[in-house]
C-alpha cells in the first residue's frame, strides 16, 4: 500500500481544511485560554483572538472565519450592540456568544439568539474553564461546523397558491438550534391584524419561556403566553410550549384548549415539537399549517408526518438560512414539505392565510 496521499490519478486524497474560529473578548485571560482550547479541539483553528466588537468587524472585513466567539461584556460596544453588524460582516459565521452573561435570567441568552446568535454558552469564572466548559465548547463548536445532517433539498413547490384566503385555522411552529433568530423575522413579516392563533414550540430551558413570551409579544405586537392547563387558544394570540411539558391541543364543545403533559416523546425533547404537530392533525386536519424552523436532529418530522396525512400543510426553512439543516431537512428529505422557504417568505405566506401551492 502506497502513503495516504499518494496521487490517484488525477485526484488526491486531503483532509478537509479546519473550521477557522475568531474569538472576540475583552479580557486577556479568556482569549487565552479560549485560544488554547479551539486550538485544541480537532477541525477548528484560531483565526484571530480581538479585544473588542470594533477589531472583530475590522477583522471581517477582509478575513472569512466559520465560527465567532462573542463575549457580552465589553467596554465601547458590547456585544449585543455589536451582534447584528457581526451577523452582516461574518458572511455566514456561526456566532457562539460565550459569556457569564448567559446566566442571568435568561434575558441575554434569547435577546442574543433573537439577534441571530446560533447558540450561547455560560463562561464560567476565571478558575473553572477547564473540564465541562472545555467539553461543552467543543461539543457546540461540532454541533455548528459538523457535516450537513440531510442532502440538498429537492425542488419544493414555493409559492402562495392563488386559493380563497383562510386556507387554514392554526399555524404550529416549531424550532431549536437557531429558531429563535428565524422565528423573530418570521413573526416581521405577519401583520398585527392576522388574526389566526399561533403555537410555539422552541427547545428553551423552562426559566427562560416567561422572558422569550415577552419578547414574542413585543416582536409581534400581539398577545402572547406561556402555555397552562386549559389555556384558550384564541385568534390573534400566540402561545408558547413551557420548558417542562409538551403542548396539546385537545377540543372542547366551544373550541379548542391546551392540554399539557410530560410523558417521553420519540424525540427525547422536553418540550417537544411532535406531540404539538400530532394534536394539531388530529383537531384541526386539512385547516393545520405546520412550520418547522432551524434545528438540530429530528423532532417535529413524526408530527409532520401526522399533518400531511390528516390534509394539512407543512412548510419548512430553507437550508441557506437555518443554523441547522436537521429538523426541516429531515421533514424535506422524507417528503413532507408542502414548500421549502427563508423566514421571511413564510411569514409572507401566514399573512395571506393561503396554503403554498
């Protein structure tokens, strides 16, 4: 046997280039050790390590990386600040905000990710970076850069069809990695006078819903809570999964409710998007419209499954903008996608209340 380069005809065996990492954080400290420990973590190099937003977007400016570390916490402009330029200038970057931050609440953490973070991460103190931070960080920095989970999507059928309007009665969302960003330009592009009530499903920890439902309200500038025992669904409002149950819709003789359990889902996701997608084929049939954002793995395809079986419709993100390809890829790539769309598009298609043709 030759060396593993040795030439093969025209082609030769290489391995592919490393992930390039930059890494924007006012202290010393941090960049330091962060530095040491991408560097350390197979497929990704430290393309550069700046001490502020300002050197990060000088940076950009000329350089291509695949992944930003973003600390919170700067002096001049902060990272929040500075998150939607990074987004514009970064040309795709994924951007990882690590910052103690991130554990307050949960304030940071969804205004980070509705800004278009991909993820968040909690720094720890100075004297506790190595062992769980180090296997987290490299654990998201996979999960960011890692192979495309589903192949290119085949042709969808994209556009709004020329039917009578009110073509459905509830729309159903569901997201994880990255769906927080999708569902906010989403939420843009419905006016505040489409009345149809919208379900949420987002994979959050339970102590940040309270904030991510005020922040929904606000975006969407329409009623919107976390979801209880009997909660009314109602035109024009939204209602969020809590972190610790799954939504359901169930009928009463005057409409329809929520019903909330915590049993195992096929997914291992708690909240997750099946069992709100099944619910809904079950109550509402051919009048559902499911919507599956940016995430990781495959929960919500069981429950798509369900939608387009009961008659409904399903739309899924695009590829090119979610953060993750593997919840609406998998939808895709089985054949359940009514229409392949960006966030906005599917807003688009929400206000028009009209099925994709």
């Amino acid at each position: 046997m030759g060396a593993p380069d040795k030439l093969f005809g025209p082609f030769k065996r290489t391995r592919p280039a490393p992930a390039r990492v930059l890494i924007v954080d006012d202290s010393m400290v941090a960049r330091t050790v962060l530095t040491r420990m991408v560097s350390a973590t197979h497929g990704f190099t430290v393309a550069a390590a700046v001490a502020d937003a300002r050197a990060a977007l000088d940076f950009l400016a000329v350089n291509t990386v695949e992944v930003i570390l973003l600390d919170i916490e700067m002096p001049g402009v902060d990272g929040l600040t500075a998150l939607p330029d990074l987004v514009r200038v970064g040309n795709g970057a994924k951007i990882l905000i690590v910052s103690s931050s991130c554990d307050t609440g949960g304030a940071s953490m969804v205004q980070a990710l509705a800004l278009g973070a991909a993820d968040t991460l909690v720094k720890p103190g100075m004297g506790n970076f190595a062992g769980k931070f180090s296997r987290v960080l490299e654990e998201r920095l996979g999960r960011l850069v890692g192979p495309a989970e589903i192949a290119e999507p085949t042709d969808v059928p994209a556009k709004i069809n020329d039917a009578p309007v009110h073509d459905f009665d509830i729309v159903a969302i569901g997201a994880s990695t990255g769906g927080i960003h999708a569902l906010t330009k989403l939420l843009r592009a419905v006016p505040d006078d489409c009345d149809v009530p919208i379900l949420v499903t987002q994979h959050l920890p339970a102590s940040f819903m309270s904030y991510f439902a005020t922040q929904l309200a606000l975006l969407a500038n329409r009623p919107c809570e976390v979801a209880r025992d009997h909660t009314r669904i109602l035109p024009g409002r939204i209602i969020i999964a809590p972190g610790n149950a799954h939504l359901r819709c169930t009928r009463m003789s005057d409409g329809t409710s929520i019903r909330l359990n915590a049993q195992a889902a096929v997914s291992g996701c708690m909240p997750s998007v099946d069992p709100m997608l099944e619910s809904v084929a079950e109550i509402y049939g051919e009048r559902a419209l499911a919507v599956v954002l940016s995430g990781m793995g495959r929960d919500g395809s069981v429950g798509a499954a369900a939608i387009r079986h009961a008659g409904g419709a399903v739309v899924v993100q695009d590829q090119a903008s979610s953060v993750v390809w593997g919840m609406p890829g998998t939808i895709a790539s089985r054949g359940d996608a009514s229409a392949i769309l960006p966030p906005e598009e599917i807003g688009a298609l929400i206000a028009h209340r009209r099925r994709p043709a």
